[in-house]
C-alpha cells in the first residue's frame, strides 16, 4: 500500500512539472472587465471539501454572480500537490457560472511553488484563463523586510529567482505573497492585487470568495444537522 502511494505521488509530481511548461509568464488578456475571486474550504469531521468562486465588476467591485460546489475529497493530503484536491470542487463550481471572468485571483499561490505549479497556476492553465496568485502565508523562498507603508514590494527569492513579490496592501500590516499564476505578469498582478485591496489586507476577491465559502460550509453544516 505505501509502494502504492509512493508511485501514486510520483506520477502526480510527474504531472504538475509537465503542466508548469504550460504556465505563461507575459499579460495575454484585453480588457479586464470581470474579476473572481476562488477559496476552497473543508468541512469539519467529514471527507468533503466547498470549492467557491466570486465573480465582480473590475471597476466598482460590485458582487455580480456567485457559485459554489460541496463534494468528497477526492485527492489524498500530500503537501505540495494540495492543487489537486482544490481544483476540482473550483471547476465545478466555475461551470455553474453564467458570467465568465477575464481574470481569476486565487487565495493561494502560482509559481511561487516548489515546482513552479501552484492553484493559481492549475487552474489558470486547465482554465485557460488568467490567474494570480495571492497567499496569505509564504510557501517558500526569502525575501528583504519591506517598507511599512501601503504598495511597498519586496521580491520574494527561492536561490536566484524572483518567484513572486511580497506586497504591503495596507500600511503597518502584514504583507501578502503574489505570484504569476496564468497570462499575467507580475508587475500586473501585484498592480491588480494593490487595485483589489483598497481598503483591507487581502484583494476584495478573496475577502468575498472567504465569506462565500464559510455561508455555504454554515449552511450546510446546518442542514446535516436538521436532517433526521
């Protein structure tokens, strides 16, 4: 069984370094007229896992559509390989969407990832659309402490590679880690993060996608619970 495991995590590692030559590096979109934000959450002592996804008007971030997916886990805990078991509540999620978004912010990483294949980076190339990556919390890699004050960068380095930027989105508060997930560079992604973040820590996308995800993981929890 663990041989099983062993070989089983192989070919997955196998399939995300042949998926992460697919990621592109450079803005390939037009205009930007909608925005999702995605979040995937777990429901407490149970196998299933909420995929949740946002979608809002670029300029005033008005909530035009939400949509959510509940379902079993069906990829086991292996840490660096977590995209495989976010990807598919978020994809079913995304084909319930009348409205699909010119750009997708991810709460969780693109290239700033062991193997250069984060969630923002499996969804952006499954999606063929394009992602950032915005993580509340560094995976990896080092950086030089930044100013304290509100769009001060910092890069964030894993040997001699940029992997992404550490932005300050507020002043005096901790920073968040972006990096390219699909289609957009990282000077534009941190630009669009710092435009998303005008008056919280993290992107209005993620903060909407994190409210989504834990009504409906409440929601749900309650309606198991009135069941007889």
């Amino acid at each position: 069984m663990e041989e099983q495991q062993h070989f089983d995590e192989l070919l997955f590692i196998a399939k995300q370094e042949k998926l992460a030559k697919s990621v592109k590096i450079h803005n390939e979109f037009n205009d930007i007229n909608t925005i999702a934000g995605v979040d995937v959450a777990y429901k407490e002592q149970s196998s299933e896992v909420v995929g949740a996804i946002t979608v809002l008007n670029a300029d005033t971030l008005e909530v035009l559509e939400v949509q959510t997916s509940i379902e079993p886990i069906s990829f086991p805990y292996i840490p660096g390989l977590f995209s495989f078991r976010e990807v598919p509540p978020l994809l079913n999620a995304f084909n319930k969407l009348t409205i699909v978004p010119d750009l997708i912010v991810c709460d969780g990483h693109g290239i700033a990832h062991p193997r250069r294949f984060g969630l923002a980076c499996h969804l952006g190339v499954t999606l063929d659309i394009p992602t950032i990556g915005c993580g509340k919390t560094k995976l990896l890699g080092e950086f030089k402490e930044l100013a304290k004050h509100r769009g001060a960068t910092s890069n964030l380095m894993d040997r001699a590679e940029i992997i992404g930027k550490v932005l300050r989105t507020q002043d005096n508060i901790k920073p968040v880690y972006v990096s390219i997930g699909h289609k957009v560079s990282l000077d534009t992604a941190v630009e669009w993060v710092l435009k998303l973040a005008s008056k919280y820590r993290l992107p209005e996308t993620t903060r909407q996608a994190d409210q989504l995800v834990n009504k409906t993981l409440k929601e749900h929890r309650e309606n198991t619970y009135e069941k007889p």
